[in-house]
C-alpha cells in the first residue's frame, strides 16, 4: 500500500513538471516545462506576435500552418498544433520553444517582433544540428516572468507577466559561436546557450551566471582548452551584466581600437572618428534620409552570409527580416520608400527579392524568367516598375511590374553588362557602337534611342539633371577621365582626368560631385586616397582630405560623407563604417 502510495505522488509531480495544453489561469515559474502537440507534416511556423493586454500581460502567439505559399505554392490551415515543448533559459531570461517537424519557417519575413511593454527582446531560430533533434525558436524577454501555456487550431499562446526579481551582478564567459552552435561544431557539453544581443543585431553564446569574475575566468581556460582547434580565429571574453543586462556584439575593446583609428589626414592632422555600424557596410539610403540599410557579415566554418538591418540616423538599428542573405552586390529604396529591391550573390547566380514595409513581406522574382544575371536596375518615378538589365548568358533589358510580378521585355535585343538608371521617361546605360562602349539615353515612350557619350562606367543624379562618366585616359596604366554631362544642355565638362578612380557620386542635393583617386604611392604613406568635391555650379575642384584604404559613399547629411574600412578579427577581415565630416 505504502508503494502504490509512493508511486502515485511520484507520478502527481511529474505531472506537475511536465504539463500539457491549456494550464487553465494559473501562472507557472520558469523553471517548469510545458508540452503539446500531436505529430504534424509540412509544419511552417506562420507568424509570431506580440501583444500586451491592459493588466500587463504579454500574450507570445505562435501561428501555424501545413505548408508555404512562399516556399512551394500550397499552404493550408492547421488542425491542433505541432508536437512542442516550452521552456526557458535563464539570466538572461529566454523562452525557448522546441519543434517536431518543422520544415518552414515564414516568421522570418518579420524581424521585430517585440510589445509595447519591452518585455520580448528578440527572436531567433536554431535548427537541428549536433545531437538537437527538433527546431528551436528562442524568445529573448528583458526581466524574469511567470508563464502559462494555451492551444487552438494552429496556435501556441504563451502568456507572460513580468516577476519582479533582484537586481544583481553577474559574471559570464561570451563568445560569438552561434554559427559554430548552429552547425554543431559547438557542442551542448560547452554549457552555453544563445542570447541576442544589446542592440539586437547579433546572437552570441553565453555561459551561466557567476558571482564570482574567478569563476567566469576559469570556465573560459577551460573552454579555450577544450575546444582549442574550434577557437583558433575567434575569442572568448569576460562580460560583467547588471540586472540581466545583454552582452554587446563587440566587445569594448575592439570598439575603442576601432574608434581610435586614424583614418584621414585634413590638412597635416590624422583624424579620427568613432565606428558608426560594427561589421557592416552601408548598402543604400532612403529618399527621405531617414534611413538605411546595412549589411553584416557574418562568418562560420562553412559559409559566409550576411543580415540585413534598417539603421537611422541616430544609429539605432532593427533588423530588416530573419532570413539569411549571401554577399548583396547591391540594393535601393523605391522612389516613394515603400519597397527595398536588393541583389544577393550566390557564387555565379544573382538573385532579385523585394522587401514590402508595409507588411513586412519578402517577394522572390522569379530567375527563370528574369535570368540569374543581374548587372543593373533601377526603379520608376512612379515606384511601380523594376528596369533591369539581367538574363542569363547574355544580359536583355527588361520591366518588372510590382504590383502582379510580371516580367517583360523592353526591347528584345542583346545588350551588354552595365548599369541602369530611370528618370522620368528615359533610361540609361551603356551599349556598343562601332567597337566601342557608349552611353545612350532610351525613350520609354517611343524606344527611340540616342548617344550621349562613349564612356565605359557612368551614373546619374537624383534630379535626372546630370550625369557622370567615366572614359579611359591611360589604360595600360588604369588612368581614366571624369566627365560631368549636363543633360539639358548636352554638354560635357572634364572634372578630373590622368587620375585612377576610386568611388564616385553626387551629393544628395545634386550640387556636388564628391569622388576618390590613388594618391603618389611614393608619398601617400598610409594614406593611400586623395578624396575631392566639385562645385556643380562654380566648377571649383577642391581637395578634402587623404585617407586610407577605403570605400565611400554619400550619407544621410550633406556635410558628412559614409567611409568603409576593412580590418582584421578572428583571422578574418571585417568591414566597419564611419561617418565622415566633409569640411
């Protein structure tokens, strides 16, 4: 009697640690496990939100569906929900839900997923991988909370009420290994888990929490030790949290040695700027200058992919979506910033998507109609069409419609690989006549065409004023001549020639011209770039500044310029960007 008695109590805890469904209105700690489900095909994780109600709860609603429409085509309503379980990590607090079965994951379309109240952080997958055999989806919260767990058709609903707890220091051995944790090179036998980051940019691993630095510093010999051949380019660091605070992306370190690097010489004087974006380049900026988009690299053992993230002038970013991109060559906001058209790189095909604000959808264009070659684009006035220049062997060029996807010709001709740009009802690139590159301006309305210049690389202002050019002038030595066009008088105006050409654009309000050129290697010393301005109107070319090794574009204000290094990390060369005073 007395073991039946044993085994029944046995069994009412287990019970009360392991629950199933709905968990009726009790909140529950979070050191409790909640499980569900019944097995399901084609899982696709739909949609996450999150929502506060008036009380302070914060109801997490995961949506589900059998199938994708953006992966296959077909896509249907779910009965139950999949096989899952939820739990949490600790310091910092995490809500972790494991999957069965999960073959989709279409929430990736929207990258923030966070309420009004601050209580949900962030949100990334893991996948399985090293002894994982289920999906992951981690939630990061800012504080501790209490939790209950209900079902419907096609939907997990947590809720979450903040717990008000301690705020107490912590030490913690962090490490940014979560491609290396993704892959499985990184084994759960480390003892660390993934934390997005303060900024939300990253996900990093991170150790338990210790009271003690010593602690902290003996578990990261012992990790260096352990996982030696994995560590040999990357670092693990210290890092001290205060009341559940984040680790930073980099750490202090590299910032400082970043912000203390010289990078311009004005006048005699080395000058310094502090890092804008860490690990990421500037891909565009939008009409309105209101923000732009960022590329961060990101590297494992394997492959090499980069996140896409909408950065403000304040330098408070978000990311784009969850997804994943290869090396974007290039990307631009619609005329009226409601869509981002960018082309990723995937060794020999290039890829076309657009990103859609208002909803947070990513559209794929469909390469084998448009081509897996795509060497320009440009929007319409109107943002309503995509003028590429893409194909497949040989580039055509050719209109993409926003609004039904539908992808035609706009003159059926082979052409050559060159930029596009739309302005009003004319189009611009380069062609061949008579054996040599020239540039010619196309009526939309007439297909009428008529050169302008023989150049071999050009680009046109916002206002469709003007256009610059570039034609060789030496080229066993790679000197070439840049030319300013003035499209409403036809005539040509020589800005700079004899030079090797670096970047080249206007400013913002198209009164400027602002280029780079190769400084006297004899002389230059580590300033290896002289970088000039050109007055539109007055026609005075004035030297700013030298600087070194680096890529520049406009920014955001018109007195200040975007500069990109690169520099070393882990074995591993970086970008890093800085915003540049011009005067």
């Amino acid at each position: 009697m007395k073991k039946s008695l044993t085994l029944i109590l046995v069994l009412l805890m287990l019970l009360g640690l392991c629950a199933c469904g709905d968990n009726g209105s009790d909140f529950m700690s979070t050191d409790r496990t909640v499980s569900g489900g019944v097995v399901q095909n084609d899982v696709n994780l739909k949609e996450i939100s999150a929502d506060k109600a008036d009380d302070g709860t914060v109801a997490v609603r995961f949506s589900f569906v059998n199938g994708s429409i953006t992966a296959t085509g077909n896509e249907s309503g779910m009965s139950g929900v999949p096989e899952y379980s939820i739990s949490f990590c600790e310091n910092p607090t995490r809500l972790v839900l494991s999957l069965r079965n999960l073959s989709y994951w279409d929430f990736q379309q929207n990258g923030s997923i966070k309420d009004e109240s601050g209580l949900v952080l962030g949100c990334f997958k893991v996948l399985p991988a090293g002894g994982r055999t289920h999906a992951q989806v981690y939630l990061n919260l800012s504080s501790a909370a209490e939790f209950k767990v209900e079902e419907a058709d096609g939907a997990i609903i947590v809720y979450l009420h903040k717990k008000d707890s301690p705020a107490a220091e912590s030490y913690h051995v962090v490490g940014n290994l979560f491609y290396e944790y993704q892959e499985g090179s990184l084994d759960d036998e480390a003892e660390l888990t993934p934390t997005v980051t303060s900024d939300g940019s990253a996900v990093v691993m991170i150790s338990r929490a210790f009271s003690d630095i010593a602690e902290a510093e003996a578990m990261k010999a012992e990790l260096e030790q352990k996982y030696s051949i994995l560590l040999e380019n990357k670092q693990l660091r210290i890092f001290r949290s205060e009341g559940g605070s984040l680790p930073a992306y980099s750490d202090s370190g590299v910032i400082n040695e970043l912000n203390e690097k010289i990078l311009i010489n004005r006048g005699g004087v080395g000058e310094s700027a502090n890092v804008f974006f860490v690990d990421g380049r500037m891909l565009c900026v939008s009409n309105d200058g209101t923000k732009a988009v960022f590329s961060r690299k990101e590297f494992s053992d394997i492959y090499e992919s980069e996140k896409l993230f909408i950065v403000d002038n304040n330098g408070n970013s978000e990311k784009l979506t969850e997804y994943e991109t290869t090396s974007v060559a290039f990307a631009m906001f619609s005329p009226d910033d409601k869509y981002l058209f960018y082309v990723e790189q995937i060794e020999g095909t290039m890829l076309g998507s657009i990103y859609r604000f208002s909803d947070k959808k990513l559209i794929s264009i469909d390469e084998e109609v448009l081509g897996t070659f795509i060497t320009g684009a440009s929007w319409s006035d109107d943002s309503e069409y995509i003028y590429l220049m893409a194909g497949n062997d040989i580039p055509y060029l050719k209109k993409y419609s926003v609004s039904d996807g539908q992808i035609s010709y706009v003159i059926e001709q082979e052409c050559i690989e060159t930029e596009i740009f739309c302005s009003g009802s004319n189009l611009y690139f380069n062609t061949v006549i008579d054996e040599k590159e020239a540039l010619i301006k196309l009526d939309l309305k007439s297909l009428e065409s008529e050169q302008l210049a023989s150049c071999d690389y050009f680009t046109v202002d916002s206002t469709g004023d003007y256009i610059l050019y570039v034609k060789p002038y030496n080229e066993q030595e790679g000197r070439s001549v840049l030319s300013l066009y003035d499209i409403g008088k036809r005539k040509s105006t020589t800005v700079i020639e004899n030079v090797m050409l670096g970047e080249y654009f206007f400013s913002k309000d198209s009164g400027k011209v602002y280029f780079a050129v190769d400084a006297d290697s004899d002389a230059a010393g580590d300033f290896v770039q002289k970088i000039f301005e050109y007055d539109i109107k007055s026609g005075i070319l004035t030297e700013l500044f030298m600087s070194i090794d680096a890529d520049f574009a406009p920014s955001w204000d018109s007195d200040e310029l975007i500069m990109k290094i690169s520099y070393e990390k882990n074995g591993d060369m970086y970008p890093a960007t800085y915003r540049i005073k011009i005067k």
